[in-house]
C-alpha cells in the first residue's frame, strides 16, 4: 500500500524503517518494568506500528512534496522536520497522556501494552 501510495519503492523503505526504532524503545520499557512479551503486548506493537508509520508519512509526504516544488533534498528535509515536527510530537505526546493511567494500573493484563506503546513512542519520535 505505501508502495502506491508514494509511487516509488525508497519513500516506502523509509516509511518502514522507523518501526524498529519504535521496536527497541519498547522492549527497554517492558524490560525496565519487569514486564514480559505477552499477546496483549504484541496487539500493542501492532498499534505502535500503526502510530509511527503514520508520523513517517506525515514527513516523508511533505518532504516529497516539497521536493516537487524543487527543493533541494537537504533542504526539503529540513523545512518538513521544521513544520511537521510540532504535529507528530503532540500527536505522540496526546497518546502517551491518555495511556499513562493504564500503565500505571496493577492491572497484569492491559499494562504492559501501555507499558510497550508509551516507551515505542518516546523513542520512535525521538529517534526519528
């Protein structure tokens, strides 16, 4: 699908290749919280998945856009990570505000989903 929908196979790649970054950050949280890898946890990578695929096409679709308008490449990235930063950081951050409780809870079922999707979020956006 990304593949259709940027039209060349490198801006899908790149697309794709966040979801380790988000991937690592995740396993650091479960690890630092003395959680394991359950099924519930793995639905959470699934999400996380979804969330940063959608922050990376956020950027790289501008970038690509600006591209067209015949920027530079060094300089189109610069202006989408310019504009398009504000978005996907309060994007991340409403996510994280709204499943800190559940994390927090002593429930060993949801947690560690909250858990693994708050901790793939700080370092997917970060690190991207």
């Amino acid at each position: 699908m990304l593949i259709l929908l940027f039209r060349t196979f490198k801006s899908a790649l790149i697309v794709l290749s966040v979801i380790p970054l988000g991937v690592v950050g995740a396993s650091i949280a479960l690890w630092l919280t003395g959680n394991t890898l359950s099924f519930v946890a793995v639905v959470g990578l699934i999400a996380l998945a979804g969330i940063e695929v959608k922050n990376t096409i956020l950027l790289v679709d501008f970038t690509n856009q600006l591209r067209e308008q015949g920027k530079t490449l060094e300089d189109a990235i610069r202006e989408a990570g310019k504009i398009r930063f504000l978005p996907i950081v309060l994007t991340s951050r409403t996510a994280i505000s709204r499943i800190l409780p559940i994390a927090v809870s002593t429930n060993p079922l949801i947690s560690p989903l909250a858990i693994l999707l708050i901790g793939g979020l700080i370092t997917s956006t970060l690190l991207s």
